[in-house]
C-alpha cells in the first residue's frame, strides 16, 4: 500500500507537484526569484527550529555541568593533596631550618671554644625524677671518653659518664648525681652548682651567709677539678636566702644551656695546658687530703 498503489488521479497530481518543485528550483537557482520567500519562511520557522533544538541543547548544557563539575571536584581533591604536600614540606622546611640554625649556633660557639669539638645527635633521653640523662650517637671510635664536658650553644650540658663504641650516655647539669665547681663572673667567687633533678633547677650548697652572691649573677666555669675548661657559661642565679640562724645559705640557680630542648650537642677535648693544671689540682688534692666540700677538688 503506498503511494503508487491508489487511483490514478493521486499519481497525477504527485508527477505534476514534483514538476513544479523542479520548475521553481531551476527558475530560482537561475533567477533568485524566491529568495524573499526563503527568508520569510526562515523568519517563521525560526521559532520552531529553537523549540525542535532546545531538548538537545539543555542535554548537552546537562552533560557539560556534570562533566564540569566533576571536573572541577577532581581538581579540588589534587590541589587539596598538593596543598598537604606543600604544608608538609613546609613543616619539613620548618625543621630543616631549625636545625640548621641549630648546628650554625654550634658551630659558632666551637669556634669560640678553642678546644677540639665534635658535634653529637641525641638518640634518646632518660629524663626521670633524679635521673636526667641523655644517650649519644658517638662513642669510643671517635674518640668518646667518661667525664668527657658536654656543651651546646648556649652552655654547660653535663659530661660523658658511660661509653660504648657507637654510642655514650652523658649526664646532665640537673641530675642529682652531678657537681660542676664554678666562680661567679661578678666577682670571681668560687661555689659548687649541683643538680637536684629537675629540668630548670641547680643549687649551690656550701656558700656561707656572708657569701657574696646575689640573684642575676651569672655562674661560669672555674676550670678548677680538671672536668671543665674555664669560662663557660653554666647557670644564672635565681633565687639567694640568707637564714642567720644557719651556717649556709639557701640558693636556686637555672641553667642556661635549654636542657630540655635541642637534638645536638658538642662534646669537648680540654687543651694540654688544661689537662696538666687538672693534674696539678689532683696531686694537691690528694697531697692535702682536702675534703669534698672543697670546690677546688670536686670532680
């Protein structure tokens, strides 16, 4: 059944329609006759165009918000990810520079120091009541000794007391167990500073109430018992209480070196001139039989 298949009147009428459309294309293609209609036909059919179309084109809006906004999450979540490496370099960054300031000050103070220095990392710390002790990562094959002085930039850390090949324990200033003999800079007093085991206290036992000593004053080594070299830096007087009903007076002193911060510290070989005025100090020690309470004989 189509076209072809009804009366002949049909068949008649499409043959003389087609006649025509070719009659109208030829003459207009020849003439431009209809070109006036063509735009008018435009005109009108425009409308419908945009309606045909429009499905067509919120799809594809559609696919383009989705596709853009995936984009867009997938680009958020690299530069989150390049933002937390960013910030965990920075933090890297950070600590590198620390460090680094760290090993200049270091450095600088070895400089100052005169002696032969050697920088240490610390491997572990064993900071008990009574106890603060801090483990090394240099022994006896760079030439690690016990009572070897322990420094860092700002002071006196402790001294090398327990060494293995690799590695070495040192006590600190603060360990109950430890004495270093010092003079007040003011005026050249001699005391003895000792460690009571708290992180940020010393005391000085021994120092009469006519003592001159006063708070702020600044405590170096003596160099005296042969441990430490003289002049450096150990503690600053904080606290000074004379009772004239006691022999001694009563003083608290914080140290100076940061006990409780840092990863590195200078370990320290005393001159030759220092080691035989040590041995001097010794001899007469034991010549004279003097007592430990005599600074210049505490070890």
């Amino acid at each position: 059944m189509g076209l072809f298949s009804g009366n002949r009147s049909n068949t008649g009428y499409f043959i003389i329609l087609v006649v025509i459309s070719i009659t109208l294309m030829v003459v207009d293609h020849k003439q431009n006759y209809l070109s006036d209609v063509r735009k008018g036909m435009a005109v009108l059919l425009s409308p419908l165009i945009y309606v045909v179309d429009a499905p067509l084109t919120l799809i594809r809006w559609l696919e383009g918000s989705f596709e853009g906004r995936a984009n867009l999450q997938q680009e958020n979540r690299q530069l989150h990810a390049q933002n937390l490496l960013l910030q965990t370099q920075q933090l890297k960054l950070d600590a590198l520079t620390a460090e680094n300031q760290r090993l200049r000050l270091l450095l600088e103070s070895s400089t100052d120091v005169g002696e032969r220095v050697l920088i240490a990392g610390l491997l572990a710390a064993d900071l008990q009541f009574y106890s603060r002790r801090l483990t090394l990562d240099k022994g006896t094959q760079y030439g690690v000794y016990p009572g070897q002085p322990v420094l860092n930039a700002h002071g006196v850390v402790g001294q090398v007391f327990e060494v293995s090949l690799y590695s070495s324990v040192a006590m600190l200033i603060t360990d109950s167990n430890h004495a270093v003999p010092v003079q007040v800079l003011r005026n050249g007093l001699r005391a003895l500073v000792e460690g009571r085991g708290a992180s940020n206290r010393l005391a000085l036992p021994y120092l009469p109430v006519s003592a001159d000593i006063q708070v702020n004053d600044l405590l170096m080594t003596s160099g005296l018992g042969g441990v430490f070299p003289p002049n450096y830096p150990v503690a600053i007087v904080k606290s000074v209480e004379r009772n004239l009903g006691q022999t001694f007076m009563s003083i608290s002193a914080e140290p100076l070196a940061l006990l409780d911060s840092g990863r590195e510290v200078l370990l320290i070989w005393p001159t030759q001139s220092q080691s035989r005025v040590s041995d001097m100090n010794d001899s007469a020690c034991v010549e004279n039989k003097l007592s430990i309470t005599d600074v210049d004989c505490v070890q």
